[in-house]
C-alpha cells in the first residue's frame, strides 16, 4: 500500500525524469519528423518516450497517494501548472471540446455522470484516447450527502465501473456533484481509490454565464495551481475556451495540464491539504456548483 513518505519521493523522481520544470507532454507535438530518421532524433524520441513513461508513472503514484489521504483537493502547488476540469459529460459537445484543447495542446480532465457513459461510449473512450484524464462525477448526479451510504456506494462504484467497461480506464478521481461532501462520501472515495478534487475558480457557466462572462471569471481566477471548474456540455462554455480562454492562457505561460498531471508536478503541500478550502490563497473564486 501507498506509504506516507512516498510523497516526498515524488519530487527528487520528477526532478530526475525532468518532467516538472520541462514542457510536458501538453506541448505542441515535436516536428513531426525530419529528425526522426537520424540516428540522433531517434535518441530523442526514446528520450521522449521515456519520459513519458515516467510521467504516467508519476501520475500514478501521485493519484494513489492523494487517493489514499482521503482529503479534497482544491487546487495545487505554486508552480505554473493549472488544470481545467469539465463537469456533466460526455455528451453532444464532446467532440467541440475535444477538438479545441487538442488544437492549443492542452490536457484536460472530464469528470463523467455514469448515467451517460454508456449512451456516449464513444466520446468517453476518445476522451481518453485524446490523453486527458476521466473522472467519477456520480451516477445520476445527485446530491449525495442526502443520500444512505448504501446509495452513495452504488452512485460512485457504479460510475467507476460504467467509465471501466466503456474505456477500460480505472478512475481514480471523484468530484462530488456540488461540491457536496461528507464523512461518509469521504471514505467511499478513499475505499475506491479515487483522490476527491474539487476546485478553486468556478466559471459559473452552471448558473448560464454567457460566453464574455465565463472567461472574464476564469481568466480573473486562474493562477499556478488552480483547478477551474467547467461543463463541457454547453456551448457558451465552448466558444469561451476558444475564442478566449485558451488563446488568453497560451500568451500567460500558464501551461494546462490534467488533474494527475498536476498532482505530479504541482501538487498541493501538506499544509494546503490540511487548510480550509485547500489553502490556495492568492488565487479568487469559491466552491460553487459542480
Ligand atoms: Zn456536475
């Protein structure tokens, strides 16, 4: 099992790997290919791969940890890593989103409602097929701390098992809907292995922001660390994260990355895990609707 100082195991690991200072894999793709027949572009693409296997281990490692401390996660560290999230999919803009975030090199990371994985199979398996992280948003999306533990179990495991049959990716994130917690959602989280995240900058599209207004509230509330709370399902949340979210974050060199990602190479310190509302001081925006 995940001990306790396997997190700062992490750090001397990223370092060796040069995945956390480096561009990521979120950078545009290297040229495609004039190098790839020398014997030295092949050095680095072994290089490359390499590092990419670190990463994903990395990402792992991180995942069960924060999994196994069983505390929401509102933001991370200070380095200028930050990470957009979706809420409510997959579903008919999927495919809009998709082709966006691949278009600025940008990870993402979807949190599913189990209810609409298997009507959307395919765009949850291009989701992840398109390098960005999934996540466990509930079965039918409601709010659990109404619910008996017995229902909260069936809410998350069916979910979990739902995006397992349609990907064949074992989740290991959550998000509650709302933002709604307890003692109890808590530790199912925990026993399921998935790290609870929620956020600190709430683009509130939920509440049908148009489009100038939801990019007004995540490019005033993103800063290094933040998770940004998003729905992929609506189109005032598409044309903001085209026409001027992602434009306006490339020229800032804040470099979007998924929610593992993040944790790997940017992740929240003790005292943050132990502080009220994560302790991401610094950056604007409150837990809203999820
Ligand atoms: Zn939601």
């Amino acid at each position: 099992m995940v001990r306790r100082f396997l997190l700062p195991a992490l750090l001397p690991l990223c370092l060796l790997l040069a995945a956390c200072g480096g561009s990521g894999p979120t950078a545009p793709a290297a040229t495609t290919g004039t190098a790839s027949t020398t014997t030295a572009g092949g050095g680095k693409q072994v290089r490359a791969a390499a590092k990419r296997a670190g990463l994903r281990k990395l990402q792992r490692q991180a995942l069960a940890y924060y999994a196994q401390q069983g505390r929401p996660i509102f933001c991370g560290g200070k380095k200028r890593y930050a990470a957009l999230t979706f809420d409510d999919g997959p579903g008919p803009y999927t495919p809009l989103a998709r082709k966006y975030l691949k278009k600025f090199g940008v990870e993402a990371t979807f949190f599913l409602v189990g209810r609409n994985v298997q009507p959307y199979a395919i765009q949850a398996r291009d989701e992840k097929r398109g390098g960005h992280a999934l996540g466990d948003h509930s079965w039918s999306h409601p709010y659990l701390p109404n619910l008996s533990t017995a229902e909260i179990t069936r809410q998350l495991g069916d979910t979990q098992a739902a995006i397992r049959q349609a990907t064949g990716t074992q989740v290991q994130l959550f998000r509650p809907p709302y933002g709604a917690h307890d003692a109890r959602v808590d530790a199912e989280a925990q026993r399921l292995g998935m790290a609870q995240i929620l956020w600190n900058v709430d683009s509130r599209d939920s509440e049908g922001a148009d489009y100038a207004e939801i990019a007004r509230r995540v490019l005033d509330g993103i800063g290094p660390g933040a998770i940004v709370l998003m729905h992929e399902n609506r189109g005032q949340t598409i044309r903001a994260l085209w026409s001027r979210i992602l434009p306006a974050l490339k020229k800032r060199h804040i470099e979007l990355v998924s929610v593992p990602h993040l944790l790997a190479v940017n992740p929240p310190s003790q005292q943050q895990l132990h502080a009220p509302g994560g302790g991401c001081s610094g950056i604007t925006g409150q837990p809203g609707e999820g």
